[in-house]
C-alpha cells in the first residue's frame, strides 16, 4: 500500500495474535538446515548410482569369469598346448588383467594356478624366445604369483617349490619384476620356510640369482628392493640357516646396497636392516680383506655412510630399547629444552613398551662399538687418504648413540692407527687443521656465529662449497675433540711437550688453542644470536645436524680447559695467550657481572618458588573458550606450560658474562675475578644479614629483633672452644648450623685450666679459632693409635680415628684426603664390634665440617697456611668432571708410583711376559692389610699387555685420584660449597684456588715493598722530617735477616705497627681483628729479633702480653 501521507517514516505495526514474529537469525538457521539437507539427499542420490554401478560391474564380470574359468578348466583337460593362450584366459578371469589386487582366490583358483605354473614353467624352458605379448603376458603373471605369495594363498610347499622356481626363471628374463614386491614375497616365503622345508634350495635361488646374474641398469634397484624388503625381514638368519646364509654372502655385494635409500623405512625395518648389514659385512671376506690395499674404497666408504646413516635415524629407538642407561645428549638450550618435552617423554614410553631389542640386532649393533670393529675401521685408511669425512661422521654417530660407551671408543679411537701406523688422532686433527672454518674462526671469533648457526646464514654459505661441506667439517672438528679430550687426560706432560706418540706439537697446540678459544667464547657470549634464526625462531631439538649445539659447546669448553690446566701447570704458552681484550671491555666488567648474577638468581628463585601450572594469560583465555574439542584444550594447555617452561629457561641467555666467568673464567684477568668473588661475598652478606654485612651492626639488628628471639639466635652463633679440643668442641657447636655459619660467629677461648681467655672477639678472636681448626682438621699427623693420650682424638669415635687421621701429605708436604680412612673405620669398628654406619657417618660429617671451615675462611677473606694437592684443588672447580684430573695428577698423590707407571708405559719389550700385571689394584683396608679390586670386570683375567696398557695405566689413576676418596672428596665439597657456592669456585684453577686460600705462597715476602705501604701509629707516627723511629729501623733490619717462613708468621697484611710502651722485657703482641703489631720500643737489634721470634713461634692466645 501507498504512503500518501508525506510522512517519511514507516507506520508502527501492531501484532494482537500473541505470538512473537519470526526473528531473522531462526529464518537464517530454518534456510541452512534446509540446504544441508538438500545437499546430503544429492550425496545419498549419487552413492546410490555408485552402488548400482559398482554392482553392475561385478555382477558382470562374475558371469563372464564363470564362462572364461569353464573355458580354462575344459582347455586344461584337454591338454591343450597353446600355453600363451591358456596364459591370457588365466589372467583374465583372475584379474581381468587389471588391478590384480582386487582378487579373490577360492580353492579352485589356487588348483588352477598350480596346473598354471606347471604350464609355465615348461613353456618358459621350452620357449626362451619371446615376443612383446609372451613378454606383457609373462611380466603379469609374476606379478599375479608374487600377490599371491605375499597374501598366503601359496600355502603348500609343492606350489611354493615350483611357483619360486617360476619366479626364479622369469626374474632373469625379466629384470623390471624384481622390485619391491617381489622381495616381499621373498621375505614372506622365508619367513615360511626353513633349511628342511622341500623348496628352500628354490627359494634361495630365487633370492639370490637376480643378484648375481642380472646386469645394467636394472642392478641398482634390485639392490635397493633386496635391502628395503627381504633384509628387513625378522630373525632372517634364523629362518636361512647356514646353507642359505652362506649361499646368500655368495651372492650379495654388499658395496651395492649401500647405497640404498632408506627414508621411508619404520624404526623396527631399519633396525633389522641395520642388524643384516652389519652380519652380512662381519661375514663377509670381501669386505674384511679390503684393507689389503690400504685405501678406504668408494665401496666401503658407501658402506660407512650407510651404516652410520642408519644408525643415526634410530638413535632413540637403540638407546632406549638396547638395555644400556646411556644418557640422550639433546640439546637442553631454548624451546628445545621446553618445546618438546611433553612429546619426547611420550615418544619414549612409546618406544619402550615395545620392550627390549631383539637378541640378534642388539648383539649385532653393539658389535660396532667393539675394539675390532674400530680398529677396522682405521685399517682400511692411508694417513695420505682423504676420507677422515667418512670416518668421522660414521665415529661420531657411534658416540652420540652410545655415550655409556663413550670412554671405551674414545680409547679404542686414540690407540687406533692408520694401515701406515699414524695414530688416529693424528689423521684426523690433519684433516681439521686444513678445515675452512678452523682457520676462519682461529683469526676472528665473530666469524663462528654464522657457520654455528643451523642452517648457517647466507653470508657463511658463500664461504663453502655447500651447506653438507659445513657439516662434514664439524663432524670432524667434533671428532677431534672426542679423542683428543682423552689423549690429553690420559698423556703424561713429558710426551705432551715432546709432541710424541699420539700428543701434537706444541706449536700446533698453541693453534688449536686459539680456534678453540675464539670457538667457545662465541658459544657463550653469542650464544642467543646463534640459536635463533633470521626470524628469530630458536633451533629445535630435532635439527638437522647429528649433534645438539649445547652438548658440543661441552666438549669444546672440556678440550679447552684441559688444555688451559696443562698450561697452568708447565706454562708452554704466552703469558696473556688465554685473554680476550679484544671482545672483553673490563670497564664496569665488575658490575655487569654482579648485575647478571643477580638476574640468575633472581629466576632461579622464581622457577623454584612458582606453581608448576602456568600463570592464567588473558589471550590463552580467550583462544579457551572458543575451543570445544577436548584435544583442542590438551594442545593449548600444552601451549601454555611450553611458554612458560621458555621463559623459566632461557636465563642463560641474559648472563654471557656470567657464563664466560663460570665456564671460560681464564679470559679474564685473575686480579678481576678476586675483586668479582669478594663482590660476590659482599652481595651475600648484605642479603643474608638483612643489608647489614659488617658482624657488629648485624648483631645490633638481631638484638633490636626480640630480647628472647636474639638471645636464642645469637647463642648459636657463640661457642665456648678449648684450645686443646678444638676442632672437637668447633665440630660440637657449629656442625649444626650448616649454612648459617656464614653469619657473624663470636668465640670464647679456654686455656687448659680452664680460664676464659681475656680476649674480646673484635674479629681477630674469630680468625685464630677459625686458623686453629683448620691447622687441627687438616694437620697430617700420625694415626691416632699411636697417640692415645691426644684429647683431639678420642672424640671421633670408638673406631680410634679423629680429625688427625683426615689428611694425608705427599712428598711435598701437599694435603689430600686420606684416600684409606673408611677402609681404615670399618676395620676397626667390626673388631671393636661398633656399629659401622655410625662410625663411617662420624667421619664424613667431619669432613663436611673441614669444608664447612674451610669455606667459612674464603668466605671472610682470612688467609689458612695450608697448601693443598693440585688434583685435589681441581676437583673443587670441576667436581662433575670425570676428566678434570688425569695421569699426570698421579705424580701429585704417589711420585714414585707415577714413575713406575710411566716405565710401564715406555717399555719397548713384551709388557705381558715382563710385568706379569693384570686388571686389578691392591688398597689399604687395615693397618697391616690390604685388598685386590678389579679395575674393569673380569681385570683379574685380563693381562696387561702392550696394546692395553694404556686403559690400565688410565684406570689406575682414576682408581687412585677419583674412585678411592670419592666418598671423603664428596663430603668435603658439600660442607665447602655450603658456604661459597659452587659457580664462584669454578671461576678459578687450582693454582689460583690455593692463593685464595692461603696467599702467594711462590713469591717471596718484598720486606722493601711492605715497608713502604706500613701505616704506623702512636710515637712510631713518622714527622715531618720523614725519618723513622729508631725501634722502626731495627725491626726492618731484623725482618730482611728472617727466612720467608718466618716473615709469614710476622704478617697479616694490612700490616700496621704501633709502640707497646719502652719495657724491654715485654714481649711483641699483636691486635689480629686490625692487623696491627704492638711493638715495645726495644733499644737493641738483638732483643728485637729475640722478642719478634718467640712471639710468632710460641702460638699463644691472648695472655701472652
């Protein structure tokens, strides 16, 4: 209708029915519903026309097949000699001549292939001559025969005979039928068969005559079905025999199927693959006589690859199922460390409910990580050959998929040697000092970003040939690095800088150094820019490259480490060789890593305090509720838990100084990393006491807390310390305090009447009671047996062993844990009938407290005259390092044992019939008794001969440096690591760790140099003239007479003297707390030193005054 009304707007419409109009959302829904419906009636429409038509079909073809199969059947009894004719029939109405997997065999069908193979086989005797329609007729009918071999239609042994035989023949004729198929039915005929069945002599010529009598082109397929399809086959050895094995090994080339393509195997496939090829190779004379030429040949060089190719794809499933605890060496760095877990830990279970490897390929696979198998490898080699490539990638699949194993290969590699007699390590460092990339990171560190990256960027792709030359020159450098970590730890210093025997020359140390050197700092300093791509996306887990970046940059900074403590130790290089100035600006250096620390801490903290759930994120709450599959929530929630799990993880890559210092710390000046430990110290204070370090406002602070609740705190902090019981009474008092023996502790002398020394605790109390435990705990005194009357050692125990028992010394008065005590307490408390755990506990706990103390000095900045083993200095830095001591450290612990050892090793004779040594070490267990242990299983029945002297002499020394007082260094380090946390230890080698703890002990005392930084006090202030007190003159002149021992005794830097008065009589004292020598003023020179000497020599407490 018209609005004639001028009114623009619609008039309002009024419903009076009561019910609510249609709303166009329903309308919209009633439109969809209606058009889903429309379109399943069309899909139900033309499935039905599919039906029809499929039924038309076959119901056709049926019929035609009854007539054709009548036809066959009357020609068959007929006899009639057309076998073409009879051929085609056959194949009509078995297949219609296509898609022969539609077949369905009834018992007639398999009646009638029998009389058809009968047929076949003579026709094809008869009639070698073929044509194009003999020929498609031919190459179906195998075809058809081989479907039904692999379907077990073939199920009597006459038909299998005769049908294999068939094959055989065509199989020769007919190349292109030898494919995958046909080695399927192989294996499926094998695995029906065994060597008494009545067709196994046709089936292992079926097998193994197209191997050998087909040539050309068809060749190298044949080989890749055989290795993808019948040495795939299960318990393929078992199910041949000998007869069929040996016929087999006739047969195959095995230099031809290397070079098989193996992608699209699964896990179970390639591992029997794997097992076969390895038999077949171990078997093989071929193969073990190829080294007569001694050169690596393509042939075997394929092999290599493809042994080491399968080996690397089923790393996880061999690792997991083999029945060795070998730890996964994956990257832990990134999203890697947290992208995956969930996935990897589900990829595990999976694998390990398929139980255990099979017992042929587990034997076969660890058959490669035997001494033969790797000593066969380097014999096949030239020291001239340049195939280090191949032997490195196959080597180092070998140790990254047997890490338990990886001492045992790294041995067999070093004392492996080319057919020309050049050791291993050699050839292959060879070959890495000519590598690209050694030479381009050895000028420039900030070169190595771009070739570490996975892929590499396109600037570092220009440099090389290809992005697999990039590779193939890491595996080589990894390699390297694998051996020579052992050479060096097993080498002794003289052949090390004689550069014999398997040892480098130094001046080619002295480059790998400095590859090495700029190597390992851009792992760490880089390391965020290296692992994230030009998108910014972190490297996975899962990369191409065999090997995870962060496991690599272990070895590099291993390699390097022990390279730098060997160096430290002889000093063969450059004094600032080990600085990077270049890179590292030691301007604010101090705080930036203090800056850095805190940041760690910081998240470490929160990592340990936060729910494991992940914080709620508004965006993940959104994506939430849009999602209603259940697995849709399961892969957000895990979406979740990865973002939080990467930012908990990614801590490291906010503190490059940090890790320079805990992992490189000789890059950096050794002045400037005490100034960064003391900060450390420092910041621990402050936090620990509340912002108040210094021991007076602390104990001010804690007393305004709480009358009650001071008083408790601060009695704990207090003890009462005889001097003829003190590490006993200091053990009693504070061993429960545990880490709260860093705060401010206040000590009580009693001499031995029992009166309270008149000293007040300003510190310098603190330090004598903390140098006397440690002069008590570490003094190597004779057992206590032959002391009873020391009040020290009656308190450990029943077992008779104290404090004094702890240490011993060696040659060169160096201290190290008493490697025999436990041997020693157990002895002595089953005679005693003590209870052994208890006494054994006593004796740990005091070596924690020793530690506890030790740590508490280094804490304060309070200098021990005590000097330590080297190898046990080094186990404080490096105390998870298995390498972090070696031969050489012997020299350290038993000089005479280590000059025998190193006879042993340079003996040109028959060491077997010379020494008449084997696998075992005699160790103290008693006083006048000792036991034989075996260093491996079974050493008793190992002789040591020439070629395994050197694990012998390894294994020795691990025994006696790590082994024997592994459960006293352990105690020790946890009571020391207590109070300075580990990471600050690591920032310094054992050299330097022992002038922490008691100074410069190599340098002498400069009497001249302290003389001009004393500060004087009292009337020795000097005036204006600049003249010295004549008592201050004397005192100089008698310090330039004493010996460097006796000028330690005199000096707590910094060293200040102030007059005690003008009584001659009076003997020097001393303020410890300030470090301040109270001197009477002495008129003669004489009396000086008489006073000064008896004074630092008389030990005495505060009442000597």
């Amino acid at each position: 209708m018209f609005n004639f009304t001028g009114a623009a707007r619609r008039p309002r419409q009024v419903n009076l029915s009561g019910r609510k109009p249609a709303t166009t959302g329903l309308a919209a829904v009633a439109a969809r519903e209606e058009r889903a419906a429309r379109e399943a009636e069309r899909k139900r429409l033309s499935a039905a026309k599919t039906i029809q038509r499929f039924w038309r079909g076959r119901n056709t073809f049926a019929k035609i097949r009854d007539v054709w199969t009548q036809e066959w059947d009357e020609a068959t009894t007929a006899r009639n000699k057309d076998t073409l004719e009879q051929m085609g029939r056959f194949l009509g109405f078995m297949g219609y001549g296509k898609k022969m997997e539609y077949v369905r065999w009834t018992e007639e069908d398999v009646t009638r292939l029998q009389n058809m193979v009968d047929l076949t086989q003579g026709w094809i005797e008869n009639n070698p001559d073929q044509n194009k329609r003999s020929e498609f007729l031919r190459v179906r009918f195998a075809k058809l025969l081989l479907g039904a071999i692999s379907k077990g239609v073939v199920t009597n042994g006459e038909l299998m005979g005769s049908s294999l035989r068939v094959l055989s023949m065509l199989a020769t004729q007919y190349p292109k039928i030898v494919n995958d198929d046909y080695y399927a039915a192989m294996s499926v005929a094998t695995l029906w068969s065994d060597p008494n069945s009545s067709f196994f002599g046709e089936l292992v010529d079926a097998v193994s005559k197209p191997l050998v009598l087909v040539t050309g082109p068809y060749l190298e397929s044949i080989y890749n079905a055989f290795a993808l399809r019948y040495l795939t086959t299960p318990n393929l050895i078992s199910h041949l025999g000998d007869k069929g094995v040996c016929e087999l090994l006739r047969a195959v080339d095995i230099y031809k199927f290397a070079v098989s393509n193996t992608s699209g195997l699964d896990a179970d496939s390639t591992l029997w693959l794997l097992a076969h090829s390895i038999f077949i190779s171990s078997h093989d004379s071929k193969f073990s006589n190829s080294n007569s030429d001694s050169s690596l040949s393509g042939g075997i060089r394929n092999y290599i690859n493809f042994i080491g190719s399968l080996l690397g794809s089923v790393t996880t499933e061999v690792s997991h199922r083999i029945g060795i605890d070998d730890i996964t060496m994956t990257d832990d760095d990134a999203t890697s460390d947290s992208g995956s877990n969930s996935e990897a830990e589900t990829k595990r279970s999976r694998i390990r409910k398929k139980g255990p490897l099979p017992a042929f390929i587990k034997s076969q696979i660890e058959s490669l990580v035997q001494q033969p198998s790797i000593s066969s490898l380097m014999s096949h080699i030239k020291s001239t050959d340049d195939n280090a490539k191949t032997v490195a990638g196959f080597a180092l699949t070998l140790l990254l998929v047997f890490p338990a194993r990886r001492t045992d290969m790294r041995f067999w590699l070093c004392v492996a040697k080319t057919s020309d007699g050049v050791p291993a390590v050699k050839y292959i460092w060879n070959s890495v000092k000519r590598c690209q990339l050694v030479n381009m990171i050895g000028r420039e560190a900030d070169t190595a970003i771009g070739v570490l990256k996975y892929p590499p960027t396109s600037q570092a792709l220009k440099e090389f040939a290809s992005l697999e030359d990039i590779q193939d020159q890491w595996n080589l450098v990894f390699l390297f690095l694998e051996m020579y970590s052992f050479v060096l730890v097993t080498g002794d210093d003289h052949e090390f800088l004689q550069g014999k025997g398997r040892q480098l020359p130094l001046d080619e140390v002295k480059d790998l150094s400095v590859f090495l050197k700029n190597l390992a700092f851009a792992m760490y300093w880089w390391y965020e820019e290296i692992i994230h791509d030009t998108n910014g996306t972190a490297e996975q887990s899962n990369s191409g490259r065999p090997w995870q970046l962060k496991y690599f940059r272990t070895v590099v900074t291993d390699v390097l480490k022990a390279i730098y403590t060997r160096d430290s130790r002889r000093h063969f290089l450059p004094k600032d060789h080990w600085l990077m100035e270049k890179y590292l600006s030691l301007d604010g250096f101090i705080s930036a890593v203090v800056e850095e620390e805190e940041k760690r801490q910081n998240q470490s903290t929160n990592g340990e305090d936060s729910d494991p759930e992940p914080e709620e994120d508004p965006e993940f709450e959104r994506i939430a509720l849009l999602l209603h599959d259940p697995r849709d929530r399961r892969a957000l929630n895990a979406a979740k838990c990865l973002k939080k799990r990467t930012e908990s993880g990614l801590a490291y890559l906010i503190t490059p100084r940090s890790e320079i210092l805990q992992n490189l710390p000789f890059m950096i000046p050794f002045d400037k990393r005490v100034e960064i430990f003391r900060e450390f110290v420092q910041k621990d204070q402050t936090k620990r006491r509340n912002g108040h370090p210094d021991p007076d406002q602390w104990r001010f602070t804690v007393l305004s807390s709480g009358p009650a609740e001071s008083r408790e705190r601060l009695s704990r902090q207090h003890a009462v310390v005889r001097r003829d019981r003190m590490f006993e009474d200091a053990f009693e008092a504070y061993f429960g305090l545990r880490d709260k023996l860093k705060e401010p502790i206040q000590i009580t002398f009693v001499d031995k009447f029992g009166a309270e020394e008149a000293g007040i605790d300003g510190g310098g109390v603190t330090k004598e009671f903390l140098t006397g435990v440690c002069g008590k705990a570490f003094s190597p005194s004779a057992d206590y047996s032959d002391d009873n009357n020391d009040v020290e050692a009656v308190a450990a125990g029943s077992s008779g062993y104290s404090a004094k028992d702890m240490f011993h010394e060696n040659a060169e008065r160096l201290l190290y844990p008493n490697p025999t005590i436990l041997e020693e307490v157990k002895y002595h408390a089953r005679s005693s009938g003590a209870n052994v755990r208890a006494e054994l506990s006593q004796i740990l706990s005091r070596y924690e407290f020793a530690g506890r103390i030790l740590g508490k000095c280094l804490y304060e900045g309070i200098l021990v005259e005590l000097l330590f083993a080297p190898f046990f200095l080094l186990k404080w830095s490096q105390p998870n390092s298995a390498s972090a001591v070696g031969v050489n450290d012997l020299r350290d612990l038993d000089a005479e044992m280590y000059r025998h050892l190193m006879a042993l090793m340079d003996f040109e004779g028959d060491v077997e019939s010379t020494f008449n040594l084997d696998f075992t070490i005699t160790t103290k267990v008693a006083p006048n008794k000792v036991e034989t242990r075996e260093l491996k299983p079974g050493g008793s029945k190992i002789p040591v001969t020439n070629n395994n002297r050197l694990e012998y002499v390894h294994l020795f020394s691990k025994y006696r440096l790590v082994q024997e007082p592994a459960p006293q260094t352990r105690a020790f380090l946890q009571g020391l690591t207590t109070i300075i946390n580990p990471a600050w230890l690591k920032m310094f080698n054992q050299s330097e760790l022992q002038t922490l703890v008691g100074g410069d002990t190599v340098n002498p005392v400069d009497v001249e140099d302290l003389r001009r930084y004393t500060i004087y006090g009292g009337v020795y202030q000097i005036g204006t003239d600049g003249e010295e007190h004549p008592t201050i003159k004397l005192f100089w002149e008698v310090m330039r007479e004493l010996d460097d021992e006796q000028r330690g005794n005199v000096l707590r830097p910094q060293f200040s003297i102030r007059d005690a008065g003008d009584d001659q009589t009076r003997l020097c004292s001393a303020s410890t707390c300030v470090n301040l020598l109270k001197l009477p003023r002495y008129a003669t020179k004489k009396v000086l030193k008489e006073k000064l000497l008896y004074s630092v020599n008389s030990k005495a407490g505060f009442d000597l005054s």
